[in-house]
C-alpha cells in the first residue's frame, strides 16, 4: 500500500507550509517572501497496469478472506473508480461462505486426583491392615503353631524311641526263647484224639460220636481212613487187603453216607480226607502187584495204588512232660468240698430278703390309702401309730445293716 500511494507524489502550495519552515529558521533572520512550489501529480498513464494491480492485490491470500466492503473501501483508496470496481469485484472467485470455527465444550475437570486420593486411601486401609494381621499373626498365632508343632514332635520321638525299645525287647524274647521252644513238646498235626484210637470200623466212630445229632465233621480225618482201610481189609488176604483210592472212598461213602450228603459237601469232607491220605506219613501208597493171570501190557498200562496204614512208633516223652507227670501224680487227689446246710444258712436268707424288703418299702414314696381314717388326722398329718412303725423300721434297718 506505501508503494501505491507513493505513486501519487502531488505537490500543493501552501503558504501555511512557508511559514513554517520560515519558523523554523533561526529567529535572527528577517523573514523573506513567500517562494512559489510547483506541485507535481504523477498521474499513470497506464489504467490498465492500475488495474492489474489492484486485481493481483485482490488474489493475495491476506486480502482473499476479506469481506467485500473492506475490499471495496481499499480499491476506492487507490483511486479507482466504481465502473472498475464493480468489474473487479465481479471478476473474483465466488467466495464460499466463512464456516465458523468449531467450538468445543469446555472438557469437565479431570478425575485423576480424586482417583489418586482413592488408590491411596485403599492402599493405606490394605497396608494398615495387613500390618495389623501379621502383628496378630505374630504375636498370637505363631507362638501356639509353634508350640503345638513343637509339642507333636516331641510326641512323636517319644513315640518312635517306644517303638523302638519294644522292637528291641521283642527281638531279645524272641532269641530268649528260641531254646525254649526246643525243650517243648512239638506239635502232631496227624494225632488222633484219645477218644478215637480205640476205634478200628466205621461203626465203632459213630458209636463213639454218639447222640440224636451226632457232629460229622469233628470226626479226624485220620480216624476215618484207618477204619475204613481196617474194615476193607476183613476177609481177605495179600495185595486185595490193600484198597486202590477208588476202593477206599467207595467203602467209606457206603459206611458213611453223610459224606455224599449236602451237609457232607458243606464241610468238603471228602477234599480233606483226600489231602490226608496223600499227605500224611502214617499212609503210604504202592502200585499194585500183578497177578499170575493178567496180561503185562495191560497191567503195565493200569496201576493202580493201593494204600497202607503204617501205626506210628510210640515217641518217648520230653523230660519236661516226664516231670510233670509225675508231679501230677504226686499231688494228693481233689475231694470234693462238702455243701454246708445247716439251720443258719435259712436264717441268712431269710434276713437278707426281709432287709430288701424294708429298703424298698422305706424309700418309695409315702402314698396314704382312700380310707386312712385310723391313721391320719382332721388336719391330714400322720398319726401316732404310724410313726412310731416307722421308728421302728428304721432301727431294725440299722440294726441289720450294722451286723
């Protein structure tokens, strides 16, 4: 804009401008005339090179977001007329409407002190908290944990050094002891009973077991074999007497026929007799000899095993069953003790009866009868009689019980 006005250099006489610089003089000088100024206007010759001006001033960007009255009042100022305005005006892009710029509402305060003050509020109710349970912890809980712990432990050695010590006395009776048990009479799985080894037939066991019921089972397996080869070996002679196991069992089921019986099954009577004859020692089992008259081809594919019972050597007794025999034999023989009745004995009994009898009637509850008219009183209370029958129980008790 200073370039465009300094194209406008005008010249004007004034004598108000004289003056001045007369004025301004030193005041010693005598005034002097006015001096005449010519005044130049450099008009442009050219409206044209005005006008391309003033349109490329139009197209700046400082003066496109004008409006029109300012751009109107700035082409006027550069002496242009309205004709050249007007067309410069229209000669502009159409200017899009000012879009206002957004406005934003004002954002609420922020939450972050407000969160901090919480956080830190939790943290110090946590922290005060778990200070205070580590403090109880500490003081109360950890003491007794320790002594209970403590107190399971000594237990427990305790216990441990108990266990160990009967270990240890076990070990030493068990060695203590095994001379023992040498000096001891040793066990006979296949004994007979006392009752049985009289008995040589099938008959003469039940005869012995006796009764309407007689028990089966708690006859000896052992007992029942020797009858059953006794009695097979009756009337007949050499290698016949000696009974196969097919022969055996077949005599003692036709004897004995509670052993094919359920109950007989039940108890498996025929397992055991079996585990007996084929492991017992007083059993001995051989094959058969062969006849004169049999074929050796089919005797050699047949042989059958016949058993024999062989009676155990008497054993002699062990010095400490000798010894004990014969101090059962010295002691004197018991007698029986004879049975005291006499007349006191009565008496005894009859006391101790009366004396419950009075105990019992003394503590049970006094219940007066519906007719007690000789007893009680106008006025409900006992009477003297039956006071003094109760002074007299009691010292009759008292007298019983004291004896």
């Amino acid at each position: 804009m200073k370039d465009e006005k300094d194209d406008r250099q005008i010249d004007i006489p004034s004598s108000s401008s004289a003056t001045e610089v007369s004025d301004t003089q030193s005041p010693t000088t005598e005034p002097s005339q006015p001096i005449p100024t010519t005044v130049s206007v450099a008009i442009p010759s050219d409206r044209s090179e005005l006008i391309s001006r003033a349109k490329t001033f139009l197209q700046s960007p400082q003066i496109q977001n004008q409006d029109i009255p300012s751009k109107r009042s700035f082409l006027v100022e550069k002496s242009l007329s309205d004709s050249e305005i007007d067309g410069l005006l229209r000669e502009l892009p159409v200017q899009r409407p000012l879009v206002p710029p957004p406005t934003y509402p004002q954002p609420p305060p922020s939450n972050l002190p407000t969160l901090l003050l919480g956080l830190t509020r939790v943290f110090s109710w946590v922290a005060g908290g778990s200070a205070a349970l580590i403090f109880i912890y500490y003081r109360f809980l950890l003491p007794r944990i320790t002594q209970t712990a403590l107190a399971r432990r000594s237990i427990k050695t305790h216990h441990l050094t108990l266990l160990r010590k009967l270990h240890e006395s076990v070990s030493n009776l068990k060695k203590s002891q095994t001379g023992s048990y040498s000096v001891l009479p040793q066990p006979e799985p296949f004994k007979e009973p006392s009752t049985f080894r009289t008995c040589h037939t099938i008959g003469d066991v039940i005869k012995t077991v006796g009764g309407k019921d007689p028990e089966m089972h708690s006859i000896p397996p052992v007992t029942l074999i020797r009858c059953g080869m006794e009695g097979y070996a009756k009337d007949k002679d050499g290698d016949l007497s000696k009974p196969t196991t097919e022969e055996l069992f077949q005599y003692l089921e036709g004897q004995l026929p509670w052993l094919v019986s359920e109950e007989g099954l039940k108890y498996e009577v025929r397992q055991k007799l079996w585990e007996t004859l084929s492991t017992c020692p007083l059993f001995f089992g051989a094959p058969s000899l062969p006849t004169p008259n049999a074929e050796a081809e089919n005797f050699e594919d047949q042989k059958p095993t016949r058993w024999t019972y062989m009676a155990p050597e008497p054993v002699e007794p062990s010095p400490l069953l000798t010894s004990l025999t014969a101090l059962s034999e010295m002691m004197p023989p018991k007698t029986a003790i004879p049975k005291q009745n006499n007349s006191r004995q009565h008496t005894l009994q009859a006391l101790s009866d009366f004396t419950g009898y009075i105990s019992t009637q003394v503590y049970m509850p006094y219940r007066p009868p519906s007719n007690a008219a000789g007893f009680l009183g106008s006025s409900g209370s006992l009477g003297p009689a039956e006071d003094e029958f109760r002074r007299e129980i009691r010292a009759l008790k008292g007298l019983v019980l004291n004896r």
